[in-house]
C-alpha cells in the first residue's frame, strides 16, 4: 500500500514529467534528498552569479539625480546612525556594556581606517535601499577573532559563487571591482556577511542575491525624471503657444511679423499684462495649448512620488514631498516617523544584528542595537507611569507593571510586592495585610474600632532606616552638585560681562563730558539691576534643575514610605512657586554687596575704569573657580571673597530636596516629621541637638518648625533660616504617615 508522501511525491514527478514515479526512481530521490534540500541546478555548481539589477543605473539615474530616491534613501540613512551597535558581555536579558578599550567595542567605533561607525552604517543603509543588500567584509586571522577592521563592499561588485561538494551545498565570493579584471578577490563564507532583502526567484533559495526595491519603482522614477527633464529643457529652450492669433485672407508676410512686434510691444512682459486687447472684426482668438495644470504636472508627481516611496518604506511627508505637505499635519509627522521606525526600519536593524551576532559574538561578546536614544522609540513617561499605576491598583507588582509598560525605573526593596489602595485614598499598602472591605470603609468613616485603626496606621507606615535615607538624600543631592554649579558659573559669567558693559558706558561717558567717571550713578544701576532684573534671571534658570532635584526625592521617598507617585511637573505647583520666590534673593543680594564694596572702594582709591573692571573680574573668578589665594585680594579691603559656586551648589540641592519632601509628604497625608542628621565632625552643633530632639520617636506635627539654634526651621536648609544654619548642610528630613 502506498503511503500519503508516496503518493504526494508521484504527484510532484508526473507534473514535471507527464508520468508517474517508478519505485526505484522514487527510493533514488529519497536518497538524494535525504541529506539536504537545498540544492543548487547543477549548472550553477562553481559558476559566479551577476547581479539581478544594474545598480549603477540605480545610482546614476535614481540616487544622484532623482530628489525623492536621494531624500529617502538619506532619510534612511539619517535614521539608523540615532540607533547604536555596541558590544556588550553577559546576556542579551541583562547585557553589560563594554568598555571603549575592548577590541570588539573599538572595531564598531571606528569599523576601519577610512570610516567612522555612522558612516559605515549610513553607506550600509544606502547599499540595502538601492540594491537590496549589503555585503561587509571582515578582516581578520581566523574566522574566530575579532575582526581587526570591516569593510562595506559594493554590491555590483560582488560576484557570489555556489558550489556543491560532499559536505553539501555552499556559496563563497568573489569581489571584482568594474574594470580591474586581473584583480579579482577571493573571499570565504566566513569573513562575508550578507544582509539582503527576499527574492523569491533567487535560484540559491535564499543565498543568492537580494531583491532592490527600486526595481519595482523603477518606472515611476523614469516618469518623475523624465518629467523634471521635459520642465527643464522647456524652460531652457521650448516654446507654449498659449493663444493664436488669425486674420480672415491672405496677409503679406511683412505685414505679419508688424503686428507681432506690435503685440510683442503692447501686451508683452510684466508691466503691459493688463493692457486691453483690441483687434479688428477680421481677426480671431484661438488658445492652441494646454496649461501645466492641465497637463496634470501635479497628479503625476503626486502619484510618481507615492510609488517611490511606498517601495522605499519612507513616508512622503517625513522628506516634504509635495505629496506628503499636502497631506500632512505636525500630529500625523509625529505618527508616520514612528511607524517609519517599528514597521520598516526595526525589522531591517534586526537583520543586520543578527548576522552581526553570528559572526562578531563569540561567547562572552555579543552586539546588540541601543535603541535608547531614538526619538521616535521614546516613551511619554507621565503616560507610562499612569498606566503602570493602573496595574498597581490592580493588584500588579509595581516590577511587573513597570516592565510591562515599558518604564525604566531602578530596582528597590519591595518592588515584587503586591499593593492595594486603602479606603481608596492616595495610600498604597501590601495585599497581605491589606484591611478588609469593611474594615478600609470604618476606617474612611472614622467608626472603626480602635485596634483597627492603630493596625491600620501600623499598615501605613513603612519601616525605614532613617540613616540610609539621609545618605541616600545626601547622594542624590551630590549628584546634582556639578548641574547646579556649572548653571551658577553661567549666571556670574553673565554677571560679570554685563557690569563690564556698565563700566565700559561710564567711561565712555566720562571721555564725553570730560570728567572723572560717576561713580554713584554706576552703583545705582548696579543696584536697582541686581534688586528688580537678576532675581529672575536666576529663578528662571534654575527652575528646571531645582524641579529635577525635588522630583527625584520625592520618588525616592515615595517608594520608601510606599505611596503612589504621582509623575508631575512640580513647578506648577504653588508651595513650589513660593519657594523660587526666595531662592535668588540672598544670591544676588551677596553679590550685589560684593560689587558694591569693589565699586566703592574704586571710588575711593580713585582707580581708572579698566583697573576696576580687572579687579571685579578676580572676584568673579573666585566665586566660579575658588583657586585664588589670599594674597590675590591683598587689595581688597574687605574680607576674601567665597568660592560660590561650591557653596551655591552643596547648599541650594540639598535645601531642594528637603523642600520638595516636605511639601510632597504634606500631599500624601504625612502627618510628622523628624530631623536626620549626619554623625561626622563637620556637623553643626545645632544640627546635633536638632537630631538628638527631633528623633523619630520625639518627632513633631509636619505642620509645625523645628526648633534650631533658636531659629524656626520648617526643614534643613529652609531657606529663611540664616547663613550659619544653611550653608552647605547635609541634614535630611524624615516623614511619618501615621
């Protein structure tokens, strides 16, 4: 009895054939097919392939002259180099990022001597665009080292060869360059990597060459040139009858080229277009060509253009093609370049990283795509963090609702938890101790008993070492540092060159009055610009910075007392509005004393305009830089000047984040406060009996002010405590929610 693939197999031969399979034919062909399916025709064996497609037609007559195939193609281009190949240890699930010294890392940094990464990867892009594929050589020892460069080789240059041995089918290269016939190149398997686009009539069954989608775009691309050809040489030399002018009989030829330079005369050019036309009785009017409207120029290069790039993958309005400005707003812009990148660009990216996979990793080394900084791949992080709230109240641990989301946020204590909302209030607590429905209904209503209530607020406040929040205060304030005084430098900086303008002024108008300069109306100036323009020039610059620092303590702590976090613009906020009030006001009264002081000492030692300007200058120098000595302002009669900067920034990002957790804890219901301090010898004294009186266990009403060296403090650093309280301190505030 014959079997179902028996019979299926008869089918196949008496298709091709006209007859029926014999069983020995049959045990023969299982035989053959047994070790391998693919099988190249017999007269390929050894036998080079050409190209499917004249790329250089290609190039010549769509990348170089046609503006939709170029914008496109670099588009393309300009789209892969915002994604990055890097080399990486460990696992794809949890790469580690290799260091630039690592060979591996340095060859996908610089590929070889002549390119850098972006434009290997860009020529790569253009090559798979116009061509269908790309071919990069790797050179190197042995196939299992790491190449020493890589090289993109020209895909019409490339001759792939197939053969067929004992070991079964294979392909290998030969790179032969146009018009070098005696300098043909032998390549291996191994050292070639080939990232082509599917042909299904590759005779190699996928190992022959790739399919160009220009090939199919191809006439409409000889349409758009041939029409921006016909425009041009119509332009340079061709003539448009638009009307014909007739006259009844026959009229002598002089007489004829008469009235044409008359009407060239009268209606011709610019200035006579609205000239009235008058003709006698005998002569006819007769339009006798087409408008380009007519023409339906437009509708070709709409319909010519949508061809293009529609093979090419880019949509039109990404390149400003007339088609896609005419169809396009900024929203749907947005819409089409990320579909552009997840429904063509990602695929092919996956493409070249999986066989850059295959021959770069060798098993402690992979490379993989960093699509981190691709605009069009980012993420809106409010609408995120909503959505993984979602899942959270769900019942989702926040780990896996931040996964699932796609938001990046650190790993901390209690993340693979399971949380509830209470009496559906803001308050987040654990499923397993989670009250139940009446009991959270008592507990909103206030009737519940009252150990129910304090099992409650025992549910409610989440333990924490206080001593590792203020260190994790401390960092996260640190980390802010250099932001905080890189922008302080910039305000002084501009500072500095603003009072040199005013100076520059007074001497100029001192030369024009012929008198000593004014220094009393300098000082004015100074002092009405410092008092009523530099408070919110400051408060203005460091807005986003201060929000950055009170947002990242306020997440911090919201995970630590474990309440929802709320992803908000924290400027917005009114109490934050009030803050800022504040902020510049010390910073530019100091200075505005410092200058003072320099001004009127000038004054009095009667120095020259550009003396006081040098001297002004070293002030400044010192509050950005700090590196001048004592001896460097034995001039100044004062005392020597504060490096600023440092000052400014140790002190404003720890105030920051006490500010921010303070007025964040007063939203989440916390309802007391303690002072953390620091247990080192550069701990003020106050500070020490603050931490010793204010403990977790004498803490006080969140409402109410510590105590401090006989000052009311709402927290460390507030700023409407004195300088000897605030000044580069290192004391966090602590939160209780019950």
């Amino acid at each position: 009895m014959t079997t179902v693939a028996q019979r299926i197999k008869a089918a196949v031969v008496g298709l091709r054939t006209g007859r029926s399979l014999t069983s020995s034919e049959y045990k023969m062909a299982r035989r053959a097919g047994a070790g391998n399916v693919q099988l190249w025709p017999d007269y390929r064996n050894k036998q080079p392939l050409w190209s499917l497609t004249d790329i250089q037609s290609f190039i010549d007559y769509g990348f170089n002259i046609n503006s939709v195939i170029y914008a496109a193609c670099m588009y393309r281009a300009d789209a892969v180099n915002t994604a990055y190949l890097r080399a990486y240890s460990g696992t794809p699930a949890d790469p580690v990022l290799l260091p630039p010294t690592d060979p591996l890392s340095k060859l996908l940094q610089r590929p070889n001597s002549f390119q850098s990464s972006h434009e290997f990867h860009a020529l790569n892009s253009v090559f798979f665009a116009i061509a269908g594929q790309s071919f990069v050589w790797f050179k190197r020892s042995s196939a299992n080292e790491t190449p020493e460069e890589m090289f993109t080789l020209r895909p019409d240059w490339v001759k792939i060869v197939p053969y067929a041995d004992d070991s079964g089918p294979g392909v290998d290269y030969v790179y032969w360059p146009a018009g070098s016939q005696s300098k043909a190149t032998a390549m291996f398997a191994e050292d070639v990597m080939h990232i082509k686009r599917p042909n299904p009539g590759d005779p190699l069954m996928g190992a022959g060459y790739g399919f160009s989608p220009l090939g199919p775009a191809a006439q409409s691309a000889n349409v758009d040139n041939d029409v921006t050809r016909f425009l041009k040489i119509f332009f340079q030399s061709g003539a448009m009858f638009q009307n014909a002018i007739s006259f009844e009989g026959q009229h002598d030829p002089n007489a004829l080229a008469e009235v044409r330079e008359k009407l060239k005369n009268t209606y011709g050019g610019v200035d006579n277009w609205n000239e009235w036309g008058v003709f006698d009785s005998s002569a006819k009017i007769t339009r006798v060509s087409p408008t380009f409207e007519e023409m339906g120029f437009g509708e070709i290069d709409s319909r010519s253009e949508a061809r293009i790039l529609m093979a090419l993958g880019v949509a039109p309005s990404l390149i400003g093609s007339r088609y896609g400005l005419e169809r396009s707003t900024f929203s749907n812009y947005e819409e089409a370049r990320r579909s552009f990148w997840e429904d063509r660009l990602l695929p092919e990216l996956r493409m070249f990283e999986s066989e850059a996979q295959h021959f770069l990793n060798n098993g402690t080394k992979f490379v993989q795509y960093d699509l981190s900084d691709v605009p069009a791949l980012q993420r809106n992080a409010p609408e995120l963090a909503t959505a993984a709230k979602t899942l959270m109240d769900m019942g989702v641990p926040p780990r896996i609702a931040f996964d699932t989301v796609g938001l990046n946020v650190a790993a901390y204590e209690g993340d693979m938890e399971r949380y509830v909302n209470v009496g559906g209030g803001t308050f987040m607590t654990p499923v397993d101790v989670a009250p139940t429905a009446d009991e959270a209904t008592e507990i909103e209503e206030g009737t519940a008993p009252e150990d129910v209530e304090a099992g409650e607020k025992a549910r409610q406040t989440k333990a924490y070492d206080a001593a590792a929040m203020q260190r994790k205060v401390d960092t996260l304030a640190t980390d802010w540092e250099a932001r905080f005084g890189d922008e302080a430098n910039v305000q002084f900086a501009n500072e500095l060159r603003t009072i040199s303008a005013m100076l520059n002024e007074t001497q100029k108008a001192a030369y024009r009055q012929k008198a000593t300069p004014n220094w009393t109306v300098l000082m004015k100036t100074i002092v009405e610009w410092y008092e009523e323009v530099q408070p919110e020039v400051w408060r203005e610059a460091f807005v986003p910075l201060i929000n950055g620092t009170m947002g990242e303590a306020g997440a911090e702590w919201a995970a630590t007392l474990g309440v929802t976090w709320d992803v908000r613009n924290l400027a917005g906020e009114a109490w934050f509005q009030d803050y800022m009030l504040q902020f510049a006001s010390p910073i530019t009264e100091n200075s505005s004393e410092m200058v003072q002081a320099v001004l009127a000492q000038a004054q009095a030692e009667g120095w020259s305009i550009p003396q006081t300007e040098k001297r002004l200058g070293e002030v400044f120098e010192q509050w950005m830089q700090g590196d001048l000595s004592a001896e460097d302002f034995e001039w100044f009669e004062e005392r020597m000047p504060a490096y600023r900067r440092e000052s400014l920034a140790r002190t404003e990002t720890i105030r920051a984040a006490n500010a921010g957790t303070l007025n964040l804890g007063k939203s989440w219901g916390a309802s007391r406060k303690f002072w953390i301090g620091t247990f080192d010898d550069r701990t003020r004294d106050d500070h020490i009996i603050a931490r010793d009186k204010y403990t977790e266990e004498g803490a006080i009403s969140i409402d109410k002010p510590f105590i401090v060296g006989g000052n009311e403090m709402n927290a460390p650093g507030d700023p409407s405590a004195p300088a000897e309280q605030v000044v580069q301190c290192r004391c966090a505030l602590g939160l209780l929610m019950d």
